[in-house]
C-alpha cells in the first residue's frame, strides 16, 4: 500500500507494478494507491494550468534519472512539462548579474579527468509540481488503468496506522465513510505531516523525529515574463525589498513564478504595505520599490498577493526510515520535507522510489532486508537535503551577502583553476554522480555549514524566547537599519569585483 500521490508516490507505483511484467520477478505486488486529493492525471493540461498550479521546482539529473527508469515515462510524458535552465541571475537592485559556469571549457575538462560525465548537471529544469504529478498519473493510467494488481482510491485519506495488525484505516473524502484495508508493506509517501510517519513514533522509542519549518513566511505569485527577464534563466533577488528576499522562475506559457518572503525574526519589520489587504496599496509599493525589473501588470501580481495568505514550509529530519515491526516505510517529504532553495525536494523523492526498486530487486524482493539496506542509503542523503537548504544560507543578512560575495568569487576562481580551488557545493548540487552527502561534506569542510548553523539556531532561538515570553528585552545587537547599510556595502563591493576583477 502507497499513502500519498505524489512524485514518489506515483514513481514507486509504477516502479512496483512494472516488476511483475518481468520474467524472473520472485514475487507479484498488488498495489494500492491511497491519495485524499483528486486525480492530477484526469485533468487536462489547460485544466491544470488555469485551475491547479503548484510551485516552480527544479527537476535536474538526480530526478530525471529516476524518470527515466521506466520506459517511454520521460519521453512521452514528462520531456516538455518544464523550461531548461540555462542561466542564473543575480539582482543587486537593477543591476544584473549573469552566471553560467557549467559551459567553461577548463572546468568541463578537470571534470573529464576525474572521471566524471563532463555533460553532467545540464539537464536543469524549472517544472510546476502538479505538472510532474499529472504526468505521472496518466504515465499509471495509460499503462496500468486495467492492471488487476493496481487499485487506485483517489479522495481517500489515511486516518490510522494499526500497525500491530497491519492495517490502514482510511476515509473517503466525499461519503465519509471509512473502513480498514490490510497491508503487507506500508509505503508512506503522504507529505510533511504524514500519518504513515506516526507509526514509526509510536512503534519505535528509539526514533529521532525533528519536524519545524524553514523559518520564513512567503508568497509567490504567477505573471506574465517581463521583457527584460530571460526566459530559460533563473533570478535570484537578495534584498528584494527591505528585509525581503526573493526567487523568480521560469514558466511554460511564457509566464514566470516570482516568490518574495522575509525570515520569521524580520517579519514585523518589512513594510506595510506588503501585510496590506488592499491590492492598490501593493501595487503602489511595488511599482515604487521592485527595482530588479519592470512587471507587466502591477495589478495583477498585487491582487494575487494579497488573496493568498503567507506560506510557510515544514521541515523534517528522521534518524531512520523504516520498521520491519511495523512493515513500514517512508520516504519522499514524509522522511525528509525540507526548504526549497536549492530545488532538490521533488528530485530526491523521485530518487527514494528509483533506489527502493533497485534494492528490492538486489535483495529478492526480500522486506526484512531492503527495507534496513534503504535506511542506510537514503537517511544520509535525506539529511543532507534537509540541512544543505537550510544552512546554505544564512539567517542574518550580513553574513548572507557575505556568503553570496564568497560564492561569485570561488566560482570565478574554480573556472579558472579547477585543480587549485575547491567548487562551491551550491554548483554542485543535483549533478549527476554528486550525491547531496558529498555537497554536505563540501560544506563542512569550506565551513560554511559551520558557521550558518551557529547563526541560524542562535537567531530561531531568539525570536522563540521573545516570541513566547522568555526574554523580554531584545537581545542586543547592530540594528536592522546598521544591518541593510552594511548588507548594502556589501552588494556594492560584489558588483565591482564581479565587473572590475571577474
């Protein structure tokens, strides 16, 4: 059983159901599909895109490779469903920065020599998550709708996890009705706040779950892409607004998803305007205060923002991702939920199903042995995901700018002297035949792992104390005012050694 539609909910599906059209399959899995939400693969695509986008995710090697294990799947369903990247932008107020380090002919040969795909870490795409999803889906319907080893019980939500007799208890979302269905294996693809995950807290004592959020409250809003904004480029806008940080995306349908948000500790200091609920007030502000390039249509992005309210995202870390107790395991946001800024959520989801079929198929199809063999190849990189988007950034704007001035000149010098000067594990993140541990151990040892975490778990500490109670006067430090002047020194200094000396 399969709790949760997504990308590796519906990957694994297709991974399990595949296996029995092979000749030595030892075994014949019978799979059901437990999803509360409908079926993305029933709608069309211009049903999709008016009435059911997500969020822009990247979609680099790591995932693609998992598409592509199951044939015709990348092909005839997924190629098309998203933008190639093939630049990243950096803003410092209107001034544009252009990056694109892959194509340097020295660091494509250092890469050859060591032995790695010197093509590897092109294929970067910015797909809509839905998108991927229904793809998928029709992927399972188109081969699968007639398979009498598949149920599918979309609008059908997991309640309870009765491990002890292996059965789930589910509801249906329209009659409310709800009845137990047994279960061999328990997959739980179901999300951050999964219920199949519960199992694993009630079951073991000895299970280490961290479940928070990443800290920040954002909107993102969809528009149509300005003139000046490259269409299959990536912008990153730092200090987009006072105390506000920013991401725009490329779309399908010419159309770009532009994410502005500001750290939990530095919310109440952003302006008014932008917590306003009235859409000329937003619009006024914007038109007045977005300096990196000139939208289309004020008033559409200003009415978007303010009939929404302000996103947050969870993250999870978890010491293992398995019972053989209980006949569970999770995977996909369920075992690692994390933030989305270096676009390797989806990506490592996909990955979790691809590398629990190829273990299943390394040990027989045998659970008490996949199962542990899958804890140990995936909870290192799932906590490398987890803390690799966290604290590849800092909380505190200083040190942040610092950080980005650190990572333009290291890119510049690896360009140049790959054999003298380590690469910036940013850049090294979703290539094929990089694992996220290894980008993780990069950042150890460059030490900014190191330093962020101090900062950052000092800064969420803070604001907790004062937030609830504990410490009534501010702790002191440089003012935010000091702090954007400083920030603002910073930016000026990256922009003239990127032009003068880059």
């Amino acid at each position: 059983m399969i709790s949760g539609a997504g990308p590796a909910g519906l990957l694994l599906c297709s991974l399990l159901l595949n296996k029995n059209k092979q000749q030595d399959c030892s075994v014949t899995y019978d799979v059901t599909l437990l999803d509360g939400r409908q079926d993305y693969g029933s709608f069309t695509k211009q049903e999709l895109s008016e009435n059911h986008r997500s969020w822009m995710l990247g979609l680099n090697d790591h995932g693609l490779d998992a598409i592509r294990a199951l044939p015709a799947l990348y092909e005839n369903y997924v190629k098309g469903e998203g933008v190639l990247l093939e630049e990243i932008n950096l803003y410092l107020g209107a001034k544009k920065l252009t990056m694109n380090m892959d194509s340097m002919e020295t660091v494509t040969k250092f890469r050859a020599s060591q032995g790695e795909d010197p093509t590897a870490g092109r294929d970067n795409f910015i797909v809509d998550r839905n998108f991927i999803v229904a793809a998928l889906a029709r992927y399972i319907k188109d081969t699968h709708e007639n398979d009498p080893h598949y149920t599918a019980k979309y609008e059908t939500t997991c309640q309870y996890v009765d491990y002890e007799n292996r059965r789930v208890l589910f509801r249906d979302v329209n009659t409310k009705n709800e009845e137990y269905l047994s279960y061999d294996l328990l997959i739980g693809c179901d999300g951050v706040r999964s219920v199949v995950r519960e199992a694993l807290v009630k079951r073991h004592s000895d299970f280490y779950l961290e479940y928070t959020d990443i800290f920040s409250d954002f909107k993102p809003f969809h528009v149509k892409r300005p003139r000046s904004v490259s269409e299959k480029g990536m912008s990153l806008l730092p200090d987009v607004f006072p105390g506000c940080e920013g991401i725009c995306l490329p779309e399908t349908g010419d159309l770009v998803n532009i994410g502005i948000g500001a750290k939990r500790n530095n919310f109440e200091n952003i302006a008014d305007e932008l917590k306003s609920d009235d859409y000329k007030v937003v619009a006024e502000y914007f038109k007045k205060n977005f300096k990196a390039f000139e939208l289309e249509d004020y008033d559409d992005c200003a009415k978007q923002w303010v009939n929404q309210r302000w996103n947050q995202t969870g993250m999870v870390h978890c010491n293992f991702y398995h019972s053989l107790k209980a006949g569970v395991v999770i995977m996909g946001d369920a075992a690692h939920a994390t933030s989305p800024s270096i676009g390797m959520g989806m990506n490592t989801a996909l990955r979790d199903a691809q590398v629990f079929s190829e273990i299943l198929e390394e040990t027989n199809d045998k659970f008490e042995e996949a199962l542990p063999e899958f804890s140990k190849a995936r909870v290192c990189e799932g906590n490398s995901l987890s803390d690799l988007a966290f604290h590849l950034y800092c909380n505190d704007t200083r040190h942040q700018l610092i950080e980005t001035v650190h990572m333009v000149v290291r890119g510049f010098l690896y360009s140049k002297f790959p054999r003298f000067v380590a690469e910036h594990p940013q850049s090294m993140v979703g290539r094929r035949g990089v694992s996220l541990s290894q980008c993780y151990e990069r950042a150890v040892n460059l030490g900014i792992i190191n330093k962020h975490r101090v900062i950052n778990d000092r800064i969420r500490l803070e604001n907790f104390e004062q937030k609830v109670g504990m410490i009534q006067t501010p702790h002191q430090g440089r003012s935010t005012t000091s702090r954007l002047m400083i920030g603002a020194a910073i930016a000026v200094i990256a922009s003239y050694v990127y032009q003068n000396v880059l």
